[in-house]
C-alpha cells in the first residue's frame, strides 16, 4: 500500500528510535486508536508503537465497516507491511486480541516473519467457542453491554450526536468479534502473554490460559484484578511486562 494508506491504519502519537523494535497495538470492539495513546506516552522513548485505525470511524468513518475479523486482518497485514524490518510485537485488547492471533498467522505464513511477541489481552484463546449475539440487539441493547464492560468514552455515551456517529462501527465490530470462528491450523511459532481480569464477564481465567494451545513458543499467563477492562487500573505492570519482552527482542 501507498504511505498514504499505511498512515490511515497506523498511528505513531510519538517519534521513535531508528530501528527500534515495533509494537502493534489493536483496539478493543468499537475502540479506536487513541486508546493506545498511553502506551506510546509510556513506551515509545524505546520502542515503536503504532496504534491501529479501524475503518468506519473517528477519522476513517467515511470508510465502510469491516465485519469479518479475519477480513480485517488482511486489511492490517497488507497495510503495515513490509515485515522484514526491526523486530514486530502485536498487542491487542479484546477482539484486539483474537484480530492479533489472526495477523500473527499471516506474518507467519505469508511473510515468514515470526512475531517477536503476541500480548494478548482480555479475550478467550481462539479455540474456546462461545454462543455471543450482542451484535443482534437492538441500539440500547447494544449500548447495555458497553456500559456494562466500562470501556466507553462516558462523553460518547452522554452525547446523543456522538453515538449516532459511533454505533455502526461498535455494531461492525461486535460482529466481527462475535461470528470470529477460530480456523484450525499450525501453532504459532512466537511466544504469547495473556492477561486477563478474574472478574471479566467475556474470558474466564480458564479461556484465558487456554492462549497456551496455540504457540510452539513461550506462555504466560498474567491474572489481575478487575473486569474487561483491568488494563486500566494495571497500565503500569502490564507495560513492565511488554517492555521487558521487547528488551530482549
């Protein structure tokens, strides 16, 4: 893709060092790039952090919602790319996290690149099913689940103008995540990290750890207090543990 194209889907909020080892951050359900802003305030004197834009919002919501997951996959692998450069680490939150696994395949077999991590945050490993039909709701059934998993900017959710604007792409992406079927195939080759809420009512800690099955590599589970969105009362040990990895990549 042109650097034009590169740009809409990735985001560097801060200057890196040259040949720094890259991290890929990759939004939650109806999430957007800005999310990983923290990340790269806290990360990117060392490393290379580019958050993801999404199609159909914010800047990009012109752009027509992509509700197949490993559709959207394809749309961050051949816009990122080329991957022979610095060493590339993938992070991403809930159905961040499963879009992460399906990129890390594609980095695997088709650019025979091995990720030098997968973080994996917030959801249930790819071959642990469940029966989810939020995306089905209507509009306040919807926003329900939102509200109850507490990642929603409240001034979205206050601002009836803002949700209109913001409800097709947190619908596209609730599919996405929701109709994910899992493609059996080879392990990754990388190592993964997983963390997890013990009171996330989308993973348990068993769904969680279940991550292990699909790598050759290294795991880890990390458990922390909290719901679907425990990243952001654990920031700073949850960034202790990426920075780390990324050291030694």
């Amino acid at each position: 893709m042109t650097t034009t194209e590169q740009a809409l889907w990735g985001r560097r909020f801060h200057p890196a060092p040259g040949g720094a080892s890259r991290l890929i951050c990759l939004p939650h359900a109806g999430g957007s790039a800005p999310f990983f802003l923290p990340v790269s305030q806290k990360l990117s004197a060392r490393f290379d952090v580019v958050s993801v834009q999404y199609p159909g919002r914010q800047d990009r919501r012109h752009e027509p919602c992509v509700t197949d997951l490993v559709e959207l996959a394809r749309g961050v692998f051949e816009a990122l790319g080329p991957w022979d450069g610095p060493p590339v680490a993938l992070f991403g939150h809930s159905m961040g996290a499963s879009l992460g696994f399906e990129l890390a395949r594609l980095m695997e077999a088709e650019a025979g690149v091995k990720p030098a991590h997968l973080f994996v945050s917030g959801r249930k490993a790819p071959s642990m099913p469940r029966d989810e039909r939020v995306h089905l709701l209507n509009d306040a059934g919807l926003l329900a689940d939102v509200r109850r998993l507490g990642g929603a900017d409240p001034r979205i959710l206050g601002d009836e103008e803002l949700l209109r604007m913001a409800l097709p792409a947190i619908r596209a992406d609730y599919r996405a995540a929701e109709t994910y079927v899992y493609r059996p195939g080879p392990p990754l080759s990388c190592p993964i990290t997983a963390f997890t809420g013990d009171d996330d009512p989308k993973v348990t800690v068993e769904e969680a750890r279940a991550w292990s099955a699909h790598t050759t590599g290294a795991f880890e589970l990390n458990v922390f207090r909290g719901g679907h969105f425990f990243l952001a009362q654990h920031q700073a040990a949850i960034l202790e543990n990426i920075s780390g990895y990324l050291s030694l990549a």
